[in-house]
C-alpha cells in the first residue's frame, strides 16, 4: 500500500524532481495505446535513473505489497503498461543512455529507455542497423519493445526482437539483480534466461540493460506496390514470392476498406475499387541480387493479374511507402475508438483469415480495415468503434471472439506481436490449454512470489 511514509522514501531513492504524485500528470500514466480497457490512475510515477534504485523501490514495495508498473513509451497494444490497482509506475524516459557500440562484436548495449529510432541512427555511422522495427519505433523503447517481443515491418527476413537479444541485466522481483547472456555468439550456459525474459511483459523482472545484436545495412533496396482485383491473388502472390525462394525485407497487405480510407485522408492517388494492395520492398547486399529479386516479384505479380508499379527514385519509393504508413492514422480518424488486433495464421491460410474477417464485419454491421505484415500472416483487423454506443460495444466484443477463434482453428496464435497483456488475457487458455496457463502460473510464482510486479497481465490469476 502506497502511504505517505512510502512517497517519502521514493523521494529520498529517486530525488523530488524525479518523483510525480500530482494528479493531472498521474493520469496520463493510466493509459496505453489501447482501447476498451480497465485502467486506474497509479499513485505515484518515478524515473529511475540507475539500476540500484531500482533495486530500492523493489525492496520498498515488497514489503508494503506494492504493484509496480514498468513502463517504456507506453505505445503498447495490449495494456502492459497501463496499471490495475493504486501502485507506482516505472517509467524509463531518464533511463535511456547507449551504454556502448561494439561494431567489432556487431552489438550496442543500452539502458531501456533508448527509443529504438534513436538506436538506429547511433549505429548507422557504423553501417550498421538494429532491424526489428514496430511502426511505432520512433517513440518506442528499446526496453518495451524487448518486454513485449515486438516484431514490426521486416519481421519476414530478418525476425523479431527476440532474434537480436543477447543479454540482459535484470532486477528481479526479490531485489536480486541477475546479469545473464552476453557478447557471444554462441551461449549455451543454463537455461536460455534471455528468451524468457524477451516477452515476459513486465512481469517476471525489470529490464535495466539489455545487450542487442546489429547487422551490417543492406546497401541495395527496390520498393514495388501492387493492386488485385481478387484477394486471393494478393495472398497467392505472397505464397508465389516466398516459394520462388525470394524473400522480401517488407511484404505487406492492405484490404479495401483501409485502401478506401487511405485515399479519403491522404489523397495519394491509391484506386478504390481494388480489393487488396501489396507493398514489396526487397533489399541486400549486391544489386544484381536485389534486382533479381524484385524482377521475379514484378513477374509473379503479374502472372497473378496484378497491376504493379515498381519505384525508380527515393522520392517514388518514399510515395509507394505512403500508403502503408497512412494506414492506421487514417482508420484511427474514422471513429472515436480503434480497436487493433493482431490475430496471425500460417502465411498460406491469408486469405482465409482475410475473408473470414470481411464475414465477421458483416454479421456484425462493423467498420473494419485489415493490414498487416502478410509474409508472416500477421495481420491487423483495425475496428473502429463508439465507446458510448453500447450495441456496437456488444457486437465488437462478440467480433473479436469469433477473430480469434478463427485464427486459433487456422493454426494460428492470438498474437503476432503485440502480446497479451490484459487485453487477451481471456482467450489465453484457448491456445494453451490448462497445462500452459498452469506452467505461466508456476513461473511466475516462483520469481514473483509476492505479485509485486505488473500484476493483472500475461498471468491468469482466475480460472
Ligand atoms: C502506431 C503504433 C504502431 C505499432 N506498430 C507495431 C509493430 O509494427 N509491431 C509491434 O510489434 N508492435 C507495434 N506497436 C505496439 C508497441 O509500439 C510495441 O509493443 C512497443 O515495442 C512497446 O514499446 P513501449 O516503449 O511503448 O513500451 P510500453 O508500451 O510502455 O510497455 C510495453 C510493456 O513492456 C513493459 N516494460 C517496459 N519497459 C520495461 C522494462 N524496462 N522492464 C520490464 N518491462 C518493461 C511494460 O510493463 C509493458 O508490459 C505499435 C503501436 C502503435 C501505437
């Protein structure tokens, strides 16, 4: 429980200016990217600057049974941040230094608060790119987005976060601090603690500096968009692309309703009475390659009867990319409330879970926009809604059950990458049965025994 005695102690651990108890600004800390969810206001923010404060305020709220709430930009699509009950949020904004970029080992260690963009262009001097990239990197933090496993637009080649984590230092909900993983290559002492904490969403232990691997910068890129009149040949141009052995940096799709929606905000010249769009970008090393590449993904568009358009300049590779870039602002502006899911299906059962959504919006009389990361099957049927219309409340709701169990029946999962959270907590055990909610369950437990830390998400607490 949060006292004034507690307050009084994070102010000596933290510094005054580094404590926030004033209402106005505490409420803006209850929030996340997400809508439709609970929320409360916490009773205190702090900003840690180094890790043995953070070390303190474990000690604190241990024995005064404290939530805590880590925190990075708070762009979250799943509630992470956002606390359930009166408690202290963590934010990393002034923890956020590049601790060193080792362009011999190919790493950079950061502390968690260094906003991914950021990290981007530090290692750009080297020639060298950090590549998971969530639509949000320009405010997201290295740290949320390690804590949430993001994935972003050049998942298809080059992975997710958890494929360019090497180590960590952790404080663990006991105060312990735990530095594991490091600059090798090759690491195989114990158990694999990196992959366990990339993910855990704030709940096993707080990240305060993270080890990331870096790739040289593909030097050669082509950007192709293209337009069918059939969703199935968008989705077999995908299955065609991949089975002829290229694989695309960027292979994304957008439905009708979000091509429509584009055009009626940005004005780019998209046509609206196509059915989907792809946006291609291939890149590489060797030109020759990369042009091999985007020739034989100009040939399979078209022997699927697209229409492409293949970028001759920075200029036209920049408008290609606009489309897919306008595409969540310009659904966002429809209603007051987005509702943004991230169901994801095997890469050749697309269309399925494309026509499938198209259905659900029709039996539910609801707006919904589809884009997504189509070479992973990771798509994002974007519902737009009215909080205060409490009918269209009802039919979002039962919208997003049967999205779900559509993907599951697919072989798909809940979550491409936007994580779990409190949002999707419910469908939790429809993926992994009793025995995975017991094995989370038991994890937990074991490294949190008192629930101290972000209490409410990824972890079940009912049956
Ligand atoms: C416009 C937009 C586009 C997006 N595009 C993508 C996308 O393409 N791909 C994708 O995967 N996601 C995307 N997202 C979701 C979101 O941006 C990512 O999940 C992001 O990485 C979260 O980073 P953050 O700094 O905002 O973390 P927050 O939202 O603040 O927190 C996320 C989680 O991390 C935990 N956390 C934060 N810091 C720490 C720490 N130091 N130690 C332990 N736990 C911590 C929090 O408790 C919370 O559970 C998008 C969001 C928006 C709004």
């Amino acid at each position: 429980m949060i006292n004034q005695n507690f307050i009084s102690q994070c102010k000596i651990i933290f510094g005054h200016e580094n404590v926030l108890t004033d209402k106005a600004e505490l409420l803006t800390y209850s929030y996340d990217a997400t809508a439709g969810i609970p929320r409360e206001i916490p009773s205190l923010v702090v900003f840690p600057q180094n890790t043995k404060q953070i070390q303190e305020l474990i000690f604190l709220a241990r024995q005064t049974k404290t939530p805590i709430y880590p925190r990075g930009a708070g762009t979250c699509l799943s509630g992470g941040p956002v606390p359930l009950s009166k408690g202290v949020v963590v934010s990393f904004q002034k923890m956020n230094k590049i601790v060193e970029i080792d362009a011999d080992n190919l790493t950079a260690t950061v502390q968690p608060g260094v906003i991914i963009a950021d990290l981007n262009t530090a290692v750009a001097k080297y020639g060298l790119i950090y590549p998971p990239d969530p639509g949000s990197m320009a405010t997201a933090t290295i740290g949320g987005s390690v804590a949430e496993n993001s994935g972003g637009l050049r998942g298809l080649k080059y992975g997710v976060t958890k494929h360019y984590i090497m180590g960590m230092e952790v404080v663990m909900p006991t105060g312990e601090i735990f530095r594991f993983g490091g600059k090798t290559v090759k690491n195989v002492t114990a158990y694999d603690f990196t992959h366990l904490f990339v993910g855990s969403e704030g709940t096993l232990g707080i990240i305060t500096e993270i080890i990331c691997k870096l790739i040289p910068s593909p030097k050669y890129h082509r950007v192709l968009i293209a337009f069918f009149d059939k969703l199935e040949n968008a989705g077999k141009t995908v299955t065609d692309i991949i089975r002829n052995h290229v694989i695309p940096a960027t292979l994304e799709i957008m439905d009708k309703v979000t091509i429509q929606t584009v055009e009626n905000y940005a004005k780019i010249g998209l046509p609206t009475d196509v059915e989907a769009l792809l946006l291609i970008e291939v890149d590489g090393m060797g030109k020759d390659s990369v042009e091999w590449e985007a020739k034989t993904c100009l040939k399979i568009i078209q022997q699927n009867n697209g229409k492409p358009k293949i970028a001759e300049t920075d200029a036209e590779k920049d408008s290609l990319w606009t489309a897919r870039r306008a595409a969540l602002p310009a659904l966002a502006q429809v209603k007051p409330a987005t509702i943004l899911e991230d169901a994801t299906v095997p890469r050749t059962f697309l269309v399925d879970m494309l026509i499938a959504i198209q259905n659900i919006a029709k039996k539910y009389n609801l707006m919904i926009g589809t884009f997504g990361h189509a070479g992973d099957g990771n798509l994002h049927p974007t519902i737009l809604v009215d909080p205060t219309d409490k009918d269209e409340m009802d039919r979002l709701h039962k919208a997003v059950d049967e999205i779900f169990e559509k993907a599951l029946s697919l072989g798909g999962t809940l979550s491409g990458e936007h994580g779990i959270g409190v949002a999707k907590l419910k469908y939790l055990r429809s993926e992994i049965g009793r025995s995975g909610i017991d094995t989370i369950r038991r994890i937990k437990q074991a490294l949190d025994p008192d629930n101290i830390l972000n209490p409410g998400k990824l972890v079940p607490m009912e049956d």
